[in-house]
C-alpha cells in the first residue's frame, strides 16, 4: 500500500495503481462529513481522512477500516461552504431556538399559574346536562308525535 502510495505521488493515476495491484478503483462523486462512501458506507476515520485533505489532488496516507481493508482516498476536488447560505441558515436556526424557548418559559410558567390556582371543571356537567335536556326534549317530541 506504501508503494501505491509513492507511485500515485509520482504521478500515476489512481486506475493504473489500482489495475497495478489488483486493488478496486472506484469514485464517489460529491460527498459531505457524514455521508456514506458510494457502496462502502460510512466510515468516520475515511470521512475524516478525505475531509482534512487540503488541495485537489492531496492523497491520504493508508487507512485501515474495521473490516481489515485498506484505503487510500484522493481528493479531486473541493467546493468551500457557502457562507452566506450557512448566515442565513444559523439565522433561521436561532430563531426556531429562540421561539422554542419562549414557547417552553411559556408553558412553564402557565403550568405553575395553574398549579397554584385551584380550577374546577364543570365542562363535563353542563355537557351531560345539555344531553339530558336534549334527550327529554325527543322524548317528548316522539310522544307528540305518538299522540297525533
């Protein structure tokens, strides 16, 4: 793998080292900090390792994953964050934040106010005594209707 290494410095590309070694050649296209690698899944010391690469063209040392097999990453190319979309969007976040922790002062505060103020809930009483006059007026009404 050391070797591969030094050949890919020299200026080969990463299929003719590959073919070289009888190693699988494969590309990824565009990927962020936590995102599988192609087929291979996720795997946080090759995020990491392809992450910290600087420059296109900068080539990681061997790395190792947990299944026993062995990796070197190139980076072709980096794009920088778009800071004005990440201002934007820390914005947005603080204030979802913010109304999330105004909401919660809220109810705690509402919690307490009901706590300390002893209510009582008739809401049940006047609905069965709705029912039961609504009841006694059908009633009625069928034993008009039964007498005509």
């Amino acid at each position: 793998a050391n070797r591969a290494i030094e050949e890919l410095k020299a200026g080969k590309t990463m299929a003719e080292v590959a073919e070289k070694y009888g190693a699988i050649y494969d590309t990824t296209g565009w990927i962020q900090a936590f995102d599988p690698i192609g087929d291979y899944g996720y795997h946080p010391h090759i995020n990491g390792a392809l992450l910290g690469l600087r420059s296109s063209g900068a080539i990681s040392p061997v790395l190792e994953s947990q299944d026993g097999k062995f990796y070197i990453v190139r980076l072709y190319e980096k794009i920088d964050a778009d800071m004005a979309k990440f201002n934007e969007e820390r914005d947005k976040i603080r204030q979802q934040i913010f109304q999330a922790k105004k909401e919660n002062a809220y109810n705690m505060w509402f919690t307490n106010l009901r706590k300390q103020i002893p209510v009582e809930d008739y809401r049940l009483k006047y609905f069965y005594e709705e029912i039961s006059d609504t009841l006694e007026q059908d009633e009625s009404q069928m034993e008009k209707d039964d007498t005509e």
